[in-house]
C-alpha cells in the first residue's frame, strides 16, 4: 500500500508557480520522499526526492517539514506541458534497490 | 542520464496467444527491474520484481504462471503474458533502479490490447 495521500487535482495557470502537497505521516527516519510524473500514455519520469532538507534542481523544489509528515513540490513557472498526473512516493527499500509503490497522484492540470 | 527502453511500444494480439515485452538498461546494468501495470485512468501498480540470475518476486494476487520473468543478463528483462485475455490489456511499464543510486528510471511503457 502506497504511504502518502495527495489530492486527487489540482489547477494552475501558466507561468504561475504549482505546489503540490503530499502527506507522508508514517514515513520512516530512513525513508526518502520521491517525486515522479507521468504524462499521458508515458512512462513515470523523475522529479526530485528528498530525506529532510529542502531541495532544488533544474525542474522542481522539494519542501519537508521538520517533522517529515508532509512535503510540498514546488514548479516554480509552470507552462502547459508541465501538465500530468505527480507521484509523491515514500521509497521501500528491497535489498538496496528501489521498489517505488504508487499512490493515485495529483492530476495537475495547467491552463493557458 | 540513465536510460530504460521497452519493446515494443505497443502491441495487439488475438485471445489466446502470447507475448513478450522486452526492458533494457541502455547506459547502466540493472541486478533488479520491476514490472508494473496501469489500467487506464488508475495508477501504476507493482506487478514483480525481476532479479538477474534468479526466479521473479511477485506481489500478491499475480499469477506467476501466466506472467513470465525472465532476467538472464545485466541490462535485459522479458515480462511474457501468457495465454492473454482480454482483461490483459493494459499499460505494461518496467523501472530499473541505478545501481547504488537514488533514481530509478522508467521505460516508456508497453500498451497492450487482446481481441
């Protein structure tokens, strides 16, 4: 069972910034929260993932709470094509590989 | 960055038959894949794992049988659906974690449809 809850849609207008929340309130001390996205009849393309400090790349911040039970992913402009379904996903380790356990995701939608 | 092909993109095949779906690590070898599935309008959901010299791991409610695994070499895992159905079709996608990284990367997923 996916370990996060995030509402089901969201909307945004172009060259606005897009936060997405996500909660996490069982997570782990060792477990690190991932991003992903998938855009219409893709594969899930990563994001960004974080433990407990903020992050940042060339796509998106991540914002953790002190207490890690929720985290908010930041788009700083968004444009059209950022619209697509986000994975917020606490990582379940398996022998040091990565077995990603989906939730729904937010539906974002950006509009023009 | 890393790179995970499937193959083919897409695929129709009659009621009854089998097929194969290849996933290949381009730049990176992979020890462990994972294969999900994606309904549509539904989030992906975790099928097995596929392990490079040894049998699969499946999440429960798949049926080992009919969903085959096969991981014989670093960069290449084969998912078979057997005897497929038409409650078969659906979105097939593989991940391949770096090894000793932090990301895993998708293939670009398999759309399957059984008539």
């Amino acid at each position: 069972d996916a370990k996060t809850t995030q509402p089901t849609s969201m909307d945004c207008a172009e060259g606005r910034a897009a936060n997405l929340p996500c909660n996490h309130s069982t997570i782990s001390g060792n477990e690190y929260v991932y991003w992903y996205r998938q855009i219409h009849s893709q594969g899930p393309q990563y994001i960004i993932h974080g433990l407990k400090n903020n992050e940042t790349n060339e796509m998106a911040s991540l914002i953790i709470t002190e207490d890690r039970k929720s985290s908010t992913l930041i788009l700083p402009h968004a444009t059209l094509r950022d619209t697509a379904v986000y994975y917020c996903i606490v990582r379940v380790a398996v022998g040091g590989a990565q077995k990603l356990v989906f939730g729904q995701g937010t539906r974002l939608t950006i509009n023009p | 960055g890393a790179v995970v092909s499937q193959h083919p993109s897409w695929v129709i095949c009659k009621s009854g038959t089998s097929v194969k779906i290849e996933c290949r690590s381009l730049d990176f070898q992979a020890t462990t894949m994972f294969w999900y599935r994606q309904f549509p309008k539904q989030s992906l959901m975790l099928m097995a794992t596929s392990n490079e010299g040894s049998k699969a791991t499946y999440e429960q409610g798949v049926e080992k049988d009919k969903f085959l695994i096969n991981h014989a070499s670093l960069t290449l895992s084969t998912l078979t659906v057997t005897s497929a159905h038409p409650e078969d079709s659906s979105f097939y996608i593989c991940s391949a974690p770096t090894r000793g990284g932090t990301e895993a990367f998708f293939g670009q997923g398999t759309r399957l449809t059984v008539v």
